[in-house]
C-alpha cells in the first residue's frame, strides 16, 4: 500500500457484501443529491454495475462508489439543465433546512478519515525520538518544561524538535494535498 492511500474498514470480500452494507445509504446519497427516488437507485444500479467490472482493481469500494454517485449525479444534473431547489417543491419556507442533515457528507467523512489516517502515516515517518516528544505534547498535553523534566532534554531543545516535527509533517501533508 503507498503511503497516501487508506485502506476502509471494514475490508470487503465480496461486492455481495459491500452491495448489502452500502445499497442504503447510497440510495440515500443520490436522493439528496438528484432529489428523485427513480434516478437514484437507476445511478446506484449503474455505480455497482461498473464496480463489479472492475472489483479486483478498485482499492477503495466505499469511496469509488461515493464518489461514482457524486459524478453521475453531477453529470444527471447537467444534462438535465436542472438548478437544484434550496426549497423542494410543495413545501413551505424552511421545511427543507429542518429535513436536512446537518452532518458531513460520506465523502467529506472519508476525506477526513483519510487526512487521519495520513497525518498517523506522517508521526510514524518520524524518528522515535520526535515521536515521543509529539506523544508527550499531544497526547499527555504536557508543557515543554514538563518534557525537558521527563525526557532530560533542554526547554529550548524540546520546542526546537517539535518545530521541525510539526514542520515536516506539514509538508508531509501539503505534498499528499491534504493541507495547501
């Protein structure tokens, strides 16, 4: 596996599987994005049709077929010449913003799962020593005085490896585009 990619939990072993897990909440996703239950499940059909031609390639299954579904919605849209209502048709002022869900979107959740997971890839990149002090800072919240105390470093030499930790896991992540 490259270094920026995630794998999903859970790992699918089949697309039976990942048809019984995903068919749902993937309706859904297309309902909210094309507002019609018809065109929805016709791109769902579509999205697990093409996966299953290309099952043993797709890395990703959760997030292909998210992404899979934003790209055909986009494409409906389109051709459709549709502008998406903020207000669907038949109700009144602000029903629709109290259906709503005001959570991420799945493929907003898996980019963050996936910037996660790419920052643990970043700390682990970095030798034991900076690893500790990233441990002590973060996760034991302690201040740089409690470090020098514990690790027999000085002050200004614990700020002075945190920096350049902090620093390379930024450009860590600038290269993997997940910060600009």
């Amino acid at each position: 596996m490259r270094p920026t990619e995630v794998s999903e939990p859970p790992e699918w072993e089949s697309i039976e599987e990942l048809f019984a897990a995903l068919e749902s909440p993937l309706l859904a996703y297309a309902y909210r994005l094309v507002g019609s239950a018809g065109v929805a499940e016709d791109m769902v059909q579509e999205a697990f049709m093409k996966l299953q031609a290309q099952f043993e390639q797709v890395q990703q299954p959760r997030r292909w077929l998210y992404r899979t579904i934003h790209n055909q919605s986009l494409n409906h849209l389109r051709q459709a010449g549709k502008i998406v209502p903020l207000i669907l048709p038949g109700e009144e002022g602000g029903a629709a913003a109290e259906t709503a869900d005001a959570g991420p979107l799945p493929d907003e959740l898996l980019a963050r799962w996936e910037g996660i997971d790419l920052v643990r890839l970043s700390v682990a990149n970095l030798d034991e020593r900076e690893r500790e002090l990233i441990r002590l800072k973060f996760h034991e919240e302690l201040s740089y005085q409690e470090i020098s105390a514990r690790t027999g470093l000085k002050v200004g030499h614990v700020g002075y490896l945190l920096h350049h930790a902090l620093k390379e896991i930024g450009q860590e992540l600038a290269r993997n585009g997940v910060v600009s």
